[in-house]
C-alpha cells in the first residue's frame, strides 16, 4: 500500500485511517475499514494495513492472512484482482524475509500473476514494481533487476503524485547506490526520504530515514541522526522491530 497522507480535501475517515497507520496502529486503523462485498478497493486496504503491520512487527500473520483471503474472495475486475495479488506476493515476501517460512516462489508467483493483470498505466503499476524491486534486491540478490524496478516505480510514483511511495523509492535506490561506493548520490537519496516522511508526518517511518541517512553522513551528524532514530524507535514502542540491530550503540574505537 502506498498513499500520500492526508490533503485538505480528504475526508474524515481516510484522515482517521493514515493518522493510525502513521503512528503504527495497523490494527486500529484496519478496524475502521469494514470490508463489504461490494467495496473490494476497501477490502485490499485492509489486508494491507495488517501487512504492514506483519512487515514491521514480525506479529499477526493470521490476521494478515485472514484479510488478504477476504479481500481475494471479492474481488472481481482485474484491477481488484492484481491488487490483491500485489499484497499476496509482498505478505509471502514479508514472511520470507523474516524467516517465518520460505515463500519465496509463492510472493514471485502473486507478483507475476499481478503483474499480468495491472496494466502499464494502472494505478497499483508503480507499487507493484516497487516490490518486485524488493523481491529482485532481497530474495534473489539481483541489484541491478532491483534498480531497474525501483526506477520504474519512481517514475510511476512520480506521474501519479504518490509521496509516501517516492519516500521507499528514493530510500532503496539509495541504499542500492551506497552499496556500489556512491556515498553522495546516497546521502541525496536518504535525505530526499526522510524529507518527505516528515512532510507527510509518517512518523512509524522516520526512524528508519534517520538512521539510513546518518550512514552517509560524517561525525558529529551520524550520532546525532541516531540519537533521535533511537528516540522515536522508543517512542512507537520498538518498531519497526528489524531497526534495533542497527541502532545499537556502537563500539569506541
């Protein structure tokens, strides 16, 4: 799931929902979200909601996976359909990465079939390619499929005016870019992240941009990065759970 946060012209509900969502309260913002037959958009919403939330906490698989199945058994455009099947391959990847069990050939399966029912122009286009980045990045060891997928994906995200996904974009191109010695580009690329999730307030991401960004950044400005990535890691309770290795303190030298 991507989005923008919230603009003047949205209405109460949608606020309510990104307001939880941003502070990592998934399950309180899915419970505003009432999936009906007629409503698959809302359906998919859902489901992705929970599995952000499996992303971010390594809990409620079942959940996730109880929302996905629902939002699957509604859907009936194509549209619909290759939406689902975008939060079917990112719940396997997330399960994968994590070490719940090995979906890898399920999530490159949901994406493919996604893949072929979301048009060049469809509007989940762009966030599909974004996680098919993912997958080439993370599961297959595939970097320069993962940057490929990630510039298509910030150029849709970039057509479409879809901020919070421009934030993932620029931070994983980024993150590709520091891995090949170019520290720069990366420190543009992280400061462009975190710009954005602070302008859109996503708070339950900007601990993440923070610390990302001080491993571009020389002394005293890296521990000072840290030190408020550490802050708001506390502050939302541990989350994203996968943050704490990294911001560990680190050893005097």
């Amino acid at each position: 799931m991507s989005g923008s946060g919230t603009t003047q012209g949205d209405d109460p509900l949608r606020t309510a929902v990104w307001r939880l969502r941003s502070r990592g309260c998934w399950t309180d913002a899915a419970a505003l979200l009432a999936p009906t037959a007629d409503r698959p958009s809302v359906a998919v919403e859902r489901a992705a909601l929970l599995i952000e939330r499996c992303l971010y906490t390594e809990r409620g698989w079942a959940d996730a996976e109880d929302a996905l199945r629902a939002a699957e058994a509604v859907a009936q455009e194509d549209e619909e359909r290759g939406a689902a099947a975008c939060e079917r391959g990112y719940l396997a990847y997330a399960a994968t990465l994590h070490g719940v069990r090995d979906r890898a050939d399920e999530a490159r399966a949901a994406l493919g079939r996604a893949a072929a029912l979301l048009g060049p122009s469809a509007p989940g286009r762009p966030l599909l390619d974004f996680r098919r980045g993912l997958l080439a990045q993370y599961l297959s060891d595939a970097p320069q499929a993962a940057r490929a997928a990630y510039r298509r994906a910030h150029a849709g995200a970039t057509a479409q005016d879809d901020a919070l996904l421009l934030s993932f974009t620029w931070r994983h191109l980024a993150a590709l870019a520091l891995d090949d010695g170019e520290v720069a580009e990366a420190r543009h690329g992280f400061a462009e992240s975190l710009r954005i999730r602070e302008e859109l307030g996503y708070l339950v991401g900007t601990a993440p941009a923070l610390a990302a960004l001080a491993d571009t950044e020389p002394e005293p400005e890296a521990t000072r990065l840290r030190t408020e990535a550490r802050r708001l890691f506390r502050l939302l309770g541990g989350v994203p759970t996968w943050l704490a290795a990294q911001l560990s303190p680190r050893p005097a030298v």
